[in-house]
C-alpha cells in the first residue's frame, strides 16, 4: 500500500479497492498465523486446561484491547477470565491474583515494559504464564512457560505503524485456544445457556447493592434485649439472621442460625440471658454504595449467604441475600 498522504483523495480503483486490499492484507495474516501454530500453542492450551483458578489475561494499548476480548471470550465458553492491566496490576490490583491461575500475556513486541516488569511478581504469586507474542527470542518469551508465536506479515496500515493484521490474528488465536478448550471441557449447549441468562444477571451485578437490599420489616435487636427476644426476631426474619444494634443504630453483632446452635452445644438454653453473650461481634458486613458484583463475590469467599448492609455512619441500612443477587427463581447454576 502507498502513502497515507493523498489530501484525502480517493485511492485509484476507488474505497472499494482499497477495503478490499486491507482485507486481503488481514486475511494473509490470518493465514500466516494459522501457518505457525505448533507445539508451543498446544503446550499454551494444556497449561489453560489445567488452570485450577482463573486465566488472567494482561496487555497494554491495542494488545489490551484484544486481551479484553479474549477474557470476555474464555469467560463466556467455561473457562472463568478477567483481564488485568498491567499499570493497575503494578499499583494493587496484584491481590487479585491467586495461587493455581494461569496469565495469557499479549504483546507484539514481547519487549513491553510495563507488562514484562509485571510478570515476575506474577510468577512470584504463584502464577504461571503463556505468552503470545510475534517474536520468539522476546524478554516475553524468556518469561512464559509456554509461547504462541503470532506473526504477521505486514501491517495493514499503509504505514506499517497502526496495529491492524498483527490485532487480527492476536484476536483469532485467542478464538483458537477458547474454542480449543470448549472441546477439551466438553463445553456445550446448556452450558452455554448457563452462563449467559439473557444479560439479566449482568445487569444485575452491576447495580449498587442499595438497590437490592431488604428494608422493612427486619429482623432487629437491640444487644441489650434478652435471648427470648432476639430469637423471635430470627425466627420472623427469615434470613437465617438477626441484626443486633447498639443504643444509636450502629450495628453491634448478628445472631445467625449458626450461634444458637453452637449456643445449645455449649452452655444450653437461657431465654434471660441478653443476647449480646451469644451473637457474633464485629461481623462482615458491606457498604450500601458497594457493587452487587463485589459482594457476590464476597460471599463466596467467605461461604455467606446473608450480609448486613451499612450506612455511613455504621448503622443498618438493610440485608442482602445471595438470591437477591443472583435473581431468585430468575437463575440457575446447578445442573437440571
């Protein structure tokens, strides 16, 4: 392709021409790309297979636009993905990562700074990375376990500078090993389905929580009030809980299903006693401004199914149920 200089002119033979000659360039890499798939993606594809946590994908630029495509890609067809950039990764969100992932990095130039700074605290973390990259002998490829070579070519940009057929066949390699781990997973149609209820959970894990929350007629204590009476407010609540107050509002404790029983293992039954020697003090609760994915996401960190929710300034705003979450009788999980 020529110069882009041509004052906006149309190129000879028309835009068509020129469309067409892009898409010829793209589809040559495409066909280079396909050309050099070997051992070093199927070495890719069993290190993803054999992900026990999540597939982390990082890249900067254009190589982290493509990235978030392929999270979004492995996430929708089994394999659980997010994508981490890696500025942010070097400023905390480093504590996302987990003993047991697995980092897809993708960087043309394998020599990104940013990104290759990044990855020896990933493997650090416990990490283990695939690198996809177009130059083999790349301080990327020195750093991961196994490397997808895609090399394109030529750029499609009559400059050669703006990343087009290299973006290309980055993104349908990445297409490549979802498909390619859908068949080793044996991931079909009701899976599919599973994952992708009508965008309804999406949008709901996007709200504030103050949106979903429960907020009349709770079950309320005061910390102060006898067991008798804390158990009333449990047994009408239910949430399998009771929220249990100070003087002011603040929360002060909960009384779950949970410390009565350990309750009656112990120490027997004593209706008097204040139910402050028997609640859990200081428990987990989230803020109303928190996202309902952040707090789904907490729950099933920390196997809870219930959670008060706070104001500002400490006192009870509500309480949220994982079904509020995740759409009770809207949602399934669990196989049929």
């Amino acid at each position: 392709m020529s110069s882009c200089e041509h004052n906006g002119a149309p190129p000879q033979g028309g835009w068509l021409a020129l469309a067409r000659e892009v898409l010829d360039i793209e589809i040559e890499g495409l066909a280079a790309a396909r050309g050099q798939l070997d051992g070093g993606f199927e070495d890719a594809l069993a290190l993803l297979a054999a992900c026990t946590g999540r597939v982390v994908v990082t890249g900067i630029g254009k190589s982290g636009l493509v990235g978030r495509k392929i999270a979004a890609t492995l996430s929708s067809t089994g394999t659980p993905a997010f994508f981490l950039h890696p500025v942010e990764g070097a400023h905390g969100d480093l504590g996302m990562i987990r003993t047991g992932d697995v980092v897809l990095a993708l960087s043309n130039s394998g020599e990104t700074d940013e990104l290759n700074t990044l990855l020896p605290a990933l493997k650090s973390l416990g990490a283990r990375i695939v690198g996809l990259t177009s130059a083999e002998n790349s301080t990327l490829a020195r750093l991961s376990e196994a490397v997808v070579l895609v090399r394109v070519p030529r750029e499609a940009c009559p400059m050669g500078l703006a990343p087009t057929a290299s973006t290309t066949a980055a993104l349908a390699v990445g297409d490549a090993l979802a498909v390619c781990l859908m068949r080793l997973k044996d991931f079909g149609t009701r899976d599919f389905k599973r994952v992708h209820p009508g965008g309804a959970l999406g949008a709901r894990l996007s709200q504030r929580i103050e949106t979903l929350m429960h907020t009349a007629n709770l079950p309320l204590a005061a910390q102060s009030a006898p067991l008798s009476e804390a158990l009333a407010a449990l047994n009408a609540g239910g949430f399998g809980l009771a929220a249990l107050t100070e003087a002011d509002g603040t929360l002060a404790g909960v009384l779950t299903d949970g410390d009565v029983r350990r309750m009656l293992c112990k120490s027997g039954f004593d209706p008097g006693r204040t139910v402050a020697e028997v609640m859990t003090k200081n428990p987990l609760s989230v803020a109303a401004s928190a996202s309902a994915a952040q707090v789904l996401d907490l729950m099933e960190a920390r196997q809870i199914t219930v959670l008060p929710v706070l104001n500002d300034n400490g006192s009870l705003a509500g309480l949220v149920h994982v079904h509020d979450l995740l759409g009770k009788g809207r949602v399934r999980f669990a196989p049929e």
